[in-house]
C-alpha cells in the first residue's frame, strides 16, 4: 500500500503534458464531472495538490466568467509549472473537443436534413435538459451545506428568473452578502465541497495546504502589468487584423467582438453563459436558428471538454450560412469562424488566470477571501437551475406557450430524469440511449 505520509515525487512538465493530454480526451460530463475527474486524479490519486488548495483555486475559478473546469486546470497547471504549464493544460483541454465538435457540425451541416440524423437530434435534447437539471443538483448537493448558502440559491434563481437581473449584479450581490455575512456567521461561509470534493485527508500533496508559495506565484504590480500588456496585446492585433481584413460589420469581426462581451460579462461557467450566447447569436445576429442551438448544446454534451464549447458550433454553423469567404468554400469560411469564437472566447480565461492566480495564491485559508468566493458559488447553483428551466421550455415547447406541450419529448425528458436521477446513469450513456430513441421515433412517425 502507498505511504500517503510521504510527498510524492516532483512531476516533470512531460508527466503533466501526458495528463492533461488525456484529460482533454476523457473530460465528459459537463463541469460538475470534469472538476470531479481532476480532484479524483489530481487530489486523490496522484496528489498533485491538497483538498484545501485545490478548493480555493476552484473557488476563484467559479467567481470568473468562462468555464470553470477549463480555468481550474489552466491554474493547476500554472501553479505547477509556470506560464507554459497553465497554456499546456488549458490549450489541451479544449484543443480535443475542438476538432471533435467541428467535425460534429460538418457532418451536422452537410448531413443533418437527414431523418436519421433529425431523429437522433431531436432524442438528444430531452436527455441534455435532465443533464443539466441534474448537474444542478449535483453541484448544489456539494456547495450548499446550510440554510444560509441554500437561501442565496434561491434567491439568486428569482432574481435571474423573474427580474431577469443580469448575472454580474447577482455576482457582485453574493459576494458582498459572503464579505459582511463572514462577519456574523463565519461557520456559514467556508470554503467546502463543490463538484465531487469530500474534505477527506488523502495524504501528503505534492503541493500541501503549508507548501510556500513558488517564486513564480508570488504576486508583484510588475508581473501584473507585464501580463496584462501581452494579454491585451493579443487580442488588439486579433481583433485590429479582422476588422482591417473584412470591415467592422464583417461576420467575423462581430463574431470576435461578441464573443469577447460574452467571455468579460457573463459568469458562472457555461450553464450561466448559454442564454446570452443565444440571445446574441440567435436573436440579434441570426448567425443559427433556435433549433440549430439547442442541436448544437446537444452536440457539446456528447464530446469532451467544456461545455462552452458549444460557442465553437455556433461560429462553424454562422461561418457556414454567411459565406464569408465564398459560396464555394463553406467549409473552410465556418472552420475560420469556429477557430475566430474560439480564441475570443477563452483568451481571456488565461489572462485571468495568469493575472489572478498569484494574488489568489496570497489568499487560501484567508476566510476574509475564501467567504465572497463561497458565496458566489452557492448562488451559481441557482442561475443553473434557472438554465435548466430554460432549456426545458424549448424542448416541451418548441413553438411557444400557445402550442401544446411536445408529448413525446416530455416522456423523454421524464425518462432521462428518472435514468440519472434514480440509477445514476453516466450522461454519455443517457444521450446515446435517447439519440437511439428519437431516430426510431422519427422513422415509424
């Protein structure tokens, strides 16, 4: 049996190149399974790094906008193996879903009129809403552990539902209710499960809740502005280079631009990110269709990786149907979309946590710190609830309130629901069973 007393031996950025390699490949499971792939390998199994550190860095990672899973591997890798490492781990846990998913859309563009395909489609999406109902309740069975943090839930979950309050406000109230709430109740507050954590004592990590913080994470105003020049940097010769290149009312430029707003101004991962991703794609650009969205969200939860990646489908399918480079080169006009939204959206990921993550490293176990952040994450629970309403609309009610309710897709949706709530059915798993389902369902009606 291993001696967990003992520190494990340093890990070469090689090792670390091989895991985070396989990790973009096995990632599945939307952001409640992949952070709880990385704590079962990297807090458990390897011990890479402790419970504690791992937790807090989550933490911060839940109060950014972008995905969380993505950005807690680019910290982890960061604090490993400095700047390559956090570009290696984040690049390769995107990099894989990536050219799955745009082979996905290819084959969705080219082949998807076909009722074979409809059909596994339309089987998809009542699967993805009991996903994400239960990803809900996943994340808020290990973030709400009392009465307080429960109650943010749900306040959260009306003021986004009923008031349509914007994420950031919710953000920024729920971090001010954690900052004075540390005050009165402090037990209330503390950093604690999230995604599969347990607070158990595994052993020794490599990096340990008293490991000193390494040269390259401490904080100073000079790496500060040296990195947020490089940052800025890039995306200003990106975003200068597209609107030279095809004007600023180009498909392109705009699909950067929006798709920098989405990444700065919208919170809590992909599940709180979707419905202004949709807003904007669908309702004001027209780049897809309502349909295409949600085939495309459908899509996102059978490949690995975030399940932001969805906003890769989107820029395939808008590069596709506007033809920016010709009518003759479809695909090669939406591969240069889905690589345009890709990069805009998930720069800014690793500016935040290269920029960030040495002052969050001057803060673990500072409950002062740690409180806001857990705050944050409880009301996160609550916007991906609100997400899950969100989705089941569409799917019951493809054609509004004024229609009758899609039969069929409800007992899909109850089915799923029963499949992962009751027997703990893995989501691939869910989603090739309902896929199966639709297509047989569509060729007998």
């Amino acid at each position: 049996m291993e001696d967990t007393s003992q520190t494990p031996a340093p890990v070469s950025l090689k090792q670390a190149f091989l895991y985070w390699l396989k990790l973009g490949f096995i990632s599945f499971g939307g952001p409640a399974g992949q952070i709880a792939i990385m704590h079962h390998d990297l807090v458990e199994k390897k011990r890479w790094i402790s419970e504690q550190r791992f937790l807090h860095a989550l933490n911060y990672c839940m109060v950014l906008p972008g995905p969380e899973a993505q950005q807690l591997a680019t910290y982890i890798g960061w604090l490993m193996h400095r700047t390559w490492g956090g570009l290696i781990a984040g690049g390769l846990f995107v990099l894989p879903s990536f050219f799955i998913l745009t082979g996905l859309a290819w084959v969705y563009m080219a082949y998807g009129s076909l009722a074979v395909v409809a059909g596994v489609l339309y089987g998809i999406k009542p699967a993805v809403v009991a996903i994400v109902l239960f990803a809900a309740y996943r994340i808020g069975r290990r973030v709400l552990k009392n009465s307080i943090l429960c109650s943010l839930s749900a306040l959260a979950f009306i003021a986004i539902f009923a008031f349509r309050l914007p994420f950031p406000l919710i953000v920024i109230a729920a971090g001010v209710i954690g900052h004075f709430g540390a005050r009165l109740a402090p037990g209330s507050f503390t950093a604690g499960g999230g995604h599969g954590a347990s607070n158990k004592d595994y052993g020794t990590a490599l990096i340990d809740d008293d490991t000193p913080t390494p040269a390259h994470a401490l904080f100073s105003w000079a790496k500060l502005w040296r990195g947020l020049a490089v940052g800025v940097g890039i995306w200003l010769v990106a975003m200068t280079a597209l609107a030279l290149t095809y004007g600023w009312q180009g498909a392109y430029t705009q699909m950067g631009w929006f798709f920098t707003k989405a990444a700065l101004l919208t919170f809590g991962g992909a599940y709180a990110v979707l419905p202004y991703v949709y807003q904007g794609a669908v309702e004001h650009y027209h780049w897809l269709t309502p349909t295409q969205m949600m085939d495309g969200l459908a899509l996102g939860e059978t490949t690995p990786g975030p399940l932001i990646m969805v906003v890769t489908f989107v820029g395939f399918v808008g590069g596709w149907l506007t033809h920016v480079l010709g009518v003759d080169a479809a695909f090669a006009s939406a591969l240069m979309a889905a690589s345009i939204v890709t990069l805009f959206t998930f720069l800014p990921s690793f500016i935040f946590i290269l920029l960030g993550g040495p002052f969050i490293e001057t803060t673990h176990g500072n409950l002062k710190f740690s409180a806001p952040l857990s705050a944050i994450t409880a009301a996160v629970v609550g916007v991906i609830l609100n997400l899950a309403v969100f989705f089941a609309y569409h799917v019951l009610w493809p054609d509004g309130w004024a229609n009758a309710v899609d039969v069929t897709a409800l007992v899909m949706v109850m089915m799923a629901t029963l499949a992962v709530f009751r027997f703990n059915v893995g989501s691939i798993p869910v989603i090739l069973s309902c896929g199966f389902a639709g297509m047989v369902w569509r060729m007998l009606v």
